[in-house]
C-alpha cells in the first residue's frame, strides 16, 4: 500500500521548481520590504502608545516617548491589575489566532528558516504586533526588537511567496526584513543589517548583504520621519580616552567585568526557562498561567513605585537606562537591586507567556550591572579615574552579546543607540568576554535554546552545514509500499520502473525484513526470490540526528535506514518512512538551496 506522494514534511515545497528573480527585481522587493519596514515600526510605536495611555493614563492617543518616565497612574494600586488585563487579552491573541506570537519572536524566524524553508503565515505579523504591543503597553517586561524581527520577517516571507521565489531568496527577504524591522524601530541601520546577517543568513555574499542594506537603509529614512534623528540613548560624552593610560587602565578591568557579565547572562537565560518550566507545570489554564506571572510583575511594579516613585521594571525599562547613563542612579546596591527585578520582571513576563523580545531588557540588565560595578570601582578607587558610564555601556553590549550569541550586532547596536566611540575598547573586551563565558556555562543562546528544547538544532553563526537542522523525521519519504514475503515472485515479474511506489519494503508474519531493491532485479532473476530483498538496514527514529543516522549507516556497511515509532519496533505497523541514498541526496539539495 502506498503510504503516501508528499515530501517529509508532509507539505509541498510552494516555491520548488521556480526559477530565481534577476537582482533588479530582487533590489525592488527589498526596497519594498523596507518601506514596509520602516512604516511597520512606525505603526507599532503607535499602537503600544495607544495601549499604555489608555491602560495607565486612561486616555486616547498613539504617542508616547518610550524615554520619558512612565508618570504614577491616577489608578493608584489598582495598576497591580493593568499587567493582568493585558495577560488575558495577550493569551486570547495566542490561543485562538497565533500561537507563533507567543514568546520572544526570534526563535520562531529560525525555526521557520531552518525548517519549514522559509514559510511563516502572514496572519502571524498581525497577531505578534497586537500581542506584543498589549504586552509592552500594559507593563510587561519584554521588549520591541523580538516582536519587530518576526513582524518584519513575516513581510519578508509573504512578498517572497507572492513572488514565487526559490528558498535561498526566500531566506533572503526573511532577512532583509527583519533587517528593515530593527533599523526602523531602533534608528540602527547598521544595526539591523548586522541582526539579520549575524543571526538569519545562511550565507553571505555581496548580493545578499547588499539586499540586506538596501531594506535596513530604506526603513531607517522612514523612521527617522518619525522619530528624528537622535539616537535612542542621548547620553553625555565620554572622554575616557582622553588619556592612553586611563583608558588601557578601564579596558583591562573590563576582563574580569566581561567574566561577570557572562555569568550573569547564563544566569537571565536559565532562569527565563525554569521560570517557563515552572508556569507550565503548575498551571494547565493559559489564561491562568499569564495572568498569575503578570500578577506579580503588577506587584512588583506598584511595590517600586511606592519605594522609588518609579515603575522601573515595567515596560521597555528604558528610562531607568537613561537615569543611569546620565549618573542620575549611582548606588551599587540599588542598581544591583534593580538588575535583580528586571530579571525577575522579564522572567516573569516571558514564562508566563508574553509576547515580546529580551534586547530591551538585556540593556537594563547590562546597564545597571556595568554601573554598579563602575560605581564600586570609583568609590574603592577615586584616584583611578573611572567613569562608571563605561562600565555601563560595556555591560549594555555585553548582556546583548552575551544572550544572543550575536557579537558584532551586540558591539555595533549599542555603539548606534548611545553614539558614543569613547567605550569603544571596553566594549568589545566585555562583549568578546561575555559571550565566551555565557558558551562555557550555556552553549545555547537565549534564541536557540527554546528550539534546542524542542529537539530542534539551529547552527550559531554563519554555518554552511545545515544538515545539522536534519533529522529521520525531515529526511525520510513516506511514499513506500508493503510487500508481503510470499507475494515477491509476482512483484520480480510485475515490476515496471516509475510504476508504483518508490520503495517497497518486504514483511513477514508483521514484521519487517528489508528493503526489495529493483536494482538486484535483472542480476538475479533465476535466483531465490528472496535475493532481492536487502535485509541490512539501520533501524532509526523519527527523531534520530543526520550526523547519527551517517554514522550508523557507515558502521552497517548499508545506506538504507528504516524509521521507525516508536523506537526499537521492527513491527510493519510501525514503520513511518524510508531513507535511501536518493532521500539522503535530496536532503543535501535542499540544504544547498539555502545557500546563495
């Protein structure tokens, strides 16, 4: 019986068999993408304003200034219960519409790009934005890039299809617009293009790096009609290297501070998912789930206010950043203190089910570590000549560099967003630091980790060996048919090449013997009819790696697999797929695909 005509994952490649656009009209998608971009992250500014005026303010308006402190609420403690309106809507949008919307959004761009050959449903920009936006509106913890990157990916994707383009440029525009995303929401052109190649790209060339550009560039023009030109952080210059030994002095303290910047980034990862583990099991009800985590980011919120006059942890936390790049928040304990429920805060928000991104909050943390570091030193050693700015712009990249596993968009993002080269050196010392000791302690970042989760690996860094992204379940074909032992003497005289299904696998009694290969026919028709029937064969799971399931077929001297579930049956009704040497090469051909 044929098991059935469709391709491992059960679905057809929309974009096989197309043949690729010449760069001119690549050049024009891109330039759309980024208007979309550029207006896209316009529009979500608009509609979290929306939410948190009406929420905190009780007023009608799409403008809000995400720098300026969050004023006390005329709801008085009754704000406790704003985070948890917004947790009941944020659940309904992911429960009933899309649950992709869910969580920080970069993982979802990933495991569309490395599994599902670029496909992300359009309905997915909607519901992220309208998720996200409640989630940052009403209090929650998290940030705009995540949300941004999967909006702007799913753009990317939705002009990719209407094009009918194969799956390398199909990754291309995923790309470009989440370049577009970044550069317009965060007024980082080189930002963005430095996300999208560091972190979605399979593989880099001048074409795709230019269409990258071209997006990132055209949004940040766009945005910039929105938000004018100044950079989102306007803090005071440093002149740390006004003096050689000075500034060698700071960059050699960033060393150990690196090391602790790492730590403390293992530390925000691990315990985002135990916090995550912890919501799942205890509370089956997702509504429950959220609004019992947003309960206590409102308390949280409310308990700050009535200590310090401000939210701090709430939303995008931005203010609190600016307070302490212009000093204004100077106590090491205190800002060890607000580092401390930040982390709690967007642990919270996250593992109950938020819908939001984690580079806002890793610039909090960052920020209000470096300067309570910073702050220890100049008070342990005035005479140094410490400015506990660095440390705090250092730690901002570094938390970024460290979470995410993206280096360069860590280094260039902050540089971009503070406008200030005088960190330059203890910059890079953190973040190179930081990312090294976060790999020692976690080698997941904070992006891969959820998909590694589900059994899901997704290469760091720009790896052409996107075979690793395979297993039996992505590889095997499900067109096979079942062949009695007994009924291959007709089978040998019936057999017409193309006719049927493409693998026969022969039984006895229930249980699989092996593999007929119509190859043997002609070599041995006068021989016994069981001849035919290649009885060496690697016995696999749906979920057994590429790399295990090579191994496995060179120690057997076989290049047959046979996948079955559950693991360890041979029993026919088991059976779920069928890898030869042409599933194998049709695996690598699709990898290629990705590559430009």
């Amino acid at each position: 019986m044929t098991e059935g005509e469709r391709d491992s994952d059960g679905q057809a490649d929309d974009a096989a068999g197309t043949a690729p656009l010449p760069g001119a009209a690549m050049l024009g998608l891109a330039i759309i993408i980024g208007i979309a971009g550029g207006f896209g992250a316009i529009a979500f500014k608009a509609i979290i304003a929306f939410f948190h005026n009406l929420m905190f303010r009780g007023e009608l308006g799409l403008v809000h200034d995400p720098t300026a402190v969050i004023a006390p609420s005329p709801l008085g403690a009754w704000i406790i219960l704003v985070p948890v309106a917004g947790a009941a809507l944020v659940t309904l949008i992911t429960s009933r519409i899309a649950p992709e919307a869910r969580g920080g959004g970069v993982p979802e761009v990933l495991n569309a790009i490395y599994y599902e050959k670029g496909r992300i449903r359009p309905v997915v920009a909607l519901a992220k934005a309208a998720a996200s936006a409640i989630s940052i509106g009403t209090g929650g913890s998290v940030g705009r890039e995540g949300p941004m990157v999967q909006i702007g990916s799913t753009v990317g994707s939705a002009v990719a299809t209407v094009a009918r383009i194969p799956v390398r440029q199909r990754i291309t525009l995923i790309a470009a617009g989440a370049a577009a995303a970044v550069a317009g929401t965060f007024n980082a052109p080189i930002g963005g293009m430095a996300f999208a190649l560091e972190l979605l790209l399979v593989s880099l060339s001048a074409r795709t790096v230019s269409l990258v550009a071209v997006a990132s560039v055209t949004a940040t023009g766009i945005g910039r009609l929105y938000s004018g030109l100044d950079p989102a952080f306007n803090v005071p210059e440093i002149a740390q290297f006004e003096g050689e030994v000075t500034g060698l002095f700071a960059a050699v303290l960033c060393v150990p501070f690196g090391v602790l910047v790492g730590v403390a980034a293992a530390g925000f990862i691990r315990g985002l998912y135990r916090v995550e583990d912890f919501f799942e099991q205890r509370f089956a009800n997702p509504y429950l789930r959220h609004m019992c985590g947003m309960l206590l980011v409102g308390l949280m919120m409310y308990a700050l206010l009535r200590a310090t006059g401000q939210y701090h942890v709430a939303g995008v936390g931005y203010p609190t950043v600016l307070d302490v790049l212009r000093g204004v928040l100077s106590d090491p304990l205190f800002l060890l203190l607000l580092c401390a429920a930040k982390m709690l805060a967007t642990a919270l928000t996250l593992g109950s089910g938020a819908s939001g991104g984690v580079f806002a909050p890793s610039l909090f943390l960052g920020a209000t570590l470096g300067a309570a570091v910073g702050n220890a030193l100049a008070m342990v050693a005035p005479a140094a000549g410490i400015d506990p700015v660095v440390f705090a712009v250092a730690g901002m990249a570094g938390m970024v560099g460290g979470t995410s596993g993206a280096v360069i968009t860590a280094i260039t993002m902050t540089l971009e967003q503070t406008r200030d080269y005088g960190a330059m050196l203890p910059i890079i010392t953190t973040v190179a630091l930081a990312h090294m000791v976060r790999v020692r302690l976690v080698p997941q970042s904070i992006y891969t980790l959820k998909l590694a989760r589900r059994g899901m690996r997704v290469p760091e860094g720009l790896q052409a060996a996107v075979s690793a992204t395979h297993n039996a379940r992505t590889v095997m074909t499900r067109e096979f048919e079942l062949l009695d032992v007994g009924a291959i003497e007709d089978w040998k005289a019936g057999y017409r090449p193309g006719d049927g299904a493409m693998h026969t696998v022969v039984c006895r009694d229930g249980e699989v013997l092996g593999l007929a290969r119509p190859d043997l026919l002609y070599l041995l028709r006068d021989e016994a009819p069981d001849t035919v029937v290649d009885t060496n064969y690697l016995a696999a799971a749906p979920t057994s790696r590429w790399a295990v399931i090579m191994r496995g077929l060179r120690a057997k001297g076989t290049d047959t697999a046979l996948v079955f579930n559950p693991r360890g049956s041979r029993r026919q009704s088991d059976l779920v797929g069928v890898i030869t040497s042409h599933e194998i090469a049709r695996a690598a051909r699709e990898g290629a695909d990705l590559l430009d």
